[in-house]
C-alpha cells in the first residue's frame, strides 16, 4: 500500500483527498519510483478544477523527483537505486510510490539535489520552450514577462538574462518585485498599482517587445498585446488568471502584424529526444549557475490542498515543492 493525493470530482482544494492505494509490481517496461520530492504546478489546479476535464478518479501530479524501487521487465538504462526525475508523461506523481513507464524518466545528475529537481523540471522545460522553441531569445532582446516572482517566472527570467536579454517583469506585490529583481528581471513592475502597459512602452520608448511571455492569461492578455512591438509574437502559456480571451485575426494585424502563440509543453516534450534535448539543457544551465532554483514553499503532500490554495491564492513564490 502507498499513500496518494486523489480526486473523485471537479471543484475546491477540497476534493484532494489522501487515501490508501494499491499499486502492485511494475510491467513490462515500467519502474516502481519512491518519491522524495514532489514539483506543485498550476496546470494541478486546472486538471483539479475542472478547468481541464478529466477522467475521474484520478491522482494528480505532474512531476517528481526519486528512487527507483523496482524494475519491470525489458527495462534498459534503469536500475534499483538509481535516482531519476521526471515532468509531464504520465500523471500520478502526487503519491508516495508509483508504477510508471521507464520512457518518460530523465536520470539526474548527482549535482542536483532532488527538491531542485522536483522544483524545476516542468517549469524548466517550459522555460526552454518558451526561450528556445517557441521564439528564440536572443541578446540585445527586451522581453516581457509575467508573474516573474513565480515558479516558472524566475526560470524564466534568470534564462533570458543569461541569453543577453533584458528582461522586464510583472508581479502582484512590491515584495514580489525584488524577488523578481533577484531572479534576472531588469525591471519590475507591479501590476496591482502600475498600468503596466504604460510602463512598458516607457521602458522601451514607445518600441514595446518583440514577446511577451503571458501565463496570467485573463486578465493580462489584451495588455500584453498592446505592449508587443510591429512583427512580435505574444505567447499565451497559461490561465493563472484564468483563460484568455479570443482574438480575431484582423486584431493581430492592428496591433502591428503580431503573432499569437498557445504552447503546451505537452506536445514540446511529446518524443523522448525532446524531452531529453530540454532537460539537458536545463540541468547545463542550472549546474552552470546561469539559473538558479527557488524553492520558496515546501508542504507536506498530505497537505496538498494548502498548497493548491496558496498557489491559486497568489501567496507562493517560486516553485512549490510537495514532500512525502
Ligand atoms: N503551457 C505550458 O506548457 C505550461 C507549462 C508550465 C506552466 N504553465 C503556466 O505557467 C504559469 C506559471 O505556472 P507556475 O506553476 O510556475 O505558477 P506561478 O507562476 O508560481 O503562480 C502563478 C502566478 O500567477 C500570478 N497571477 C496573476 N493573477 C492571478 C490570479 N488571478 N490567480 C492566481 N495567480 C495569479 C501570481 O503572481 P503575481 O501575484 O505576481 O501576479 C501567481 O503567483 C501558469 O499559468 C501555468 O499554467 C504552462
């Protein structure tokens, strides 16, 4: 018997419920995993509320970091012992153990401690996504990013920095914005008190950016259109705010021959060389100290309905790390 976060509904933190689970041995090409940390993301909360339907019941959870337990038959390159993380996949890391494909795992370097690796392989892939895949980042750029205090924001950020960009940055408190200071933004705008529209064409003197990175996604989209420069691209990530709005076409072009993106790391990281093509890059640039790590929170997982709150409450920052 395990332990594991599951959901029989849609709704509230409420509905996580913490309950015994049976996972048995694992099959041909599967491995038993002990986990010893646990990544919280904002996509939990969506697949928890409903936002994204799913198949129920259903444990949650993305992403994790831990000890291989067991190996299932024609498995190769894992053994018992061995350390391993891994984001996206399979769901199901919001438990003690599980069984999952040996496919999706990524071995981790002995250079990064597991809270780290738990903190930041989905928000750093995505990260690599957003910079690398989605519009290549280059120096000299002056890019936009909001909630730059979050967990992927402060990726993000210390990302593009390293890259030679400058990065301006939003977030919904003063205190936020020296964390986002320190985590590679340039400027740092407080979106609860500043139009940060306005700020923006300031910083770049009436230009506005070549990209804006939106995962606020409601109640920021429209502003980030109007801070992208002729020709740039607005890459719409996520609903922390909730989804955005739709946009004509004809829009984009008034705006100044914009291009919109909606990229899911999902479909970025589809095929294992993706996925092992990201994940090197993060661990180079997280082991090179070009990006720095912030776990700000950890919860115990039996306790991850307080860590839904505080995420969708706004109270957390950097990642959130779940520990078993
Ligand atoms: N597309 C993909 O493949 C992909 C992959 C990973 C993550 N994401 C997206 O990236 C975003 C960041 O994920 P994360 O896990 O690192 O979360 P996070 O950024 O640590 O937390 C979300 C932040 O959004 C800001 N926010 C603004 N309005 C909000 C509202 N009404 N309710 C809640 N938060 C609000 C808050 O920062 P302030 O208080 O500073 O505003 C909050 O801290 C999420 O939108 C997530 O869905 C997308």
């Amino acid at each position: 018997m395990t332990k594991a976060i599951r959901i029989h509904e849609h709704g509230g933190p409420e509905v996580l419920q913490w309950e015994d689970m049976d996972i048995g041995a694992p099959g041909d090409g599967e491995v038993r995993i002990r986990h010893t940390a646990v990544g919280l993301n904002f996509i939990d909360c969506y697949q928890r509320s409903g936002l994204y339907p799913m198949d129920l019941p259903l444990t949650l959870g993305t992403e994790a970091a831990g000890v291989i337990e067991a190996v299932g038959l024609g498995v190769e390159g894992f053994a018992v012992g061995q350390r391993v993380a891994y984001a996206g996949g399979q769901m199901g890391s919001y438990a003690e153990e599980r069984i999952m494909n040996a496919g999706v795992l990524v071995p981790m370097p002995d250079g990064i401690e597991d809270q780290t690796a738990a903190a930041m392989m989905l928000k750093g892939m995505t990260a690599h996504m957003l910079l690398v895949k989605c519009y290549p980042v280059s120096a000299g750029d002056t890019i936009l990013v909001h909630a730059a205090a979050g967990g992927v924001g402060t990726i993000l950020c210390q990302w593009a920095k390293h890259l030679g960009a400058t990065v301006i940055g939003t977030v919904g408190s003063d205190a936020k914005a020296e964390i986002a200071k320190a985590h590679g933004c340039d400027h740092a705008i407080n979106y609860s008190t500043e139009n940060f529209v306005e700020r923006v064409r300031e910083i770049t003197g009436d230009a506005g950016v070549p990209v804006v990175y939106d995962s606020v996604g409601k109640d920021t989209f429209e502003g980030s259109l109007d801070c992208t420069s002729k020709f740039g691209y607005v890459i719409s990530f996520g609903n922390a705010s909730g989804p955005a709005p739709a946009v004509e076409p004809l829009t984009l072009m008034a705006k100044g021959s914009l291009f919109l993106g909606r990229p899911t790391l999902i479909h970025y990281t589809a095929d294992h060389a993706l996925r092992l093509e990201a994940a090197r890059a993060l661990f180079e640039a997280v082991e090179g100290g070009a990006v720095k790590i912030e776990v700000g929170q950890t919860f115990p997982l039996a306790e991850t309905a307080k860590a839904h709150a505080a995420l969708e409450g706004r109270a957390t920052t950097g990642s959130t790390v779940l520990l078993p």
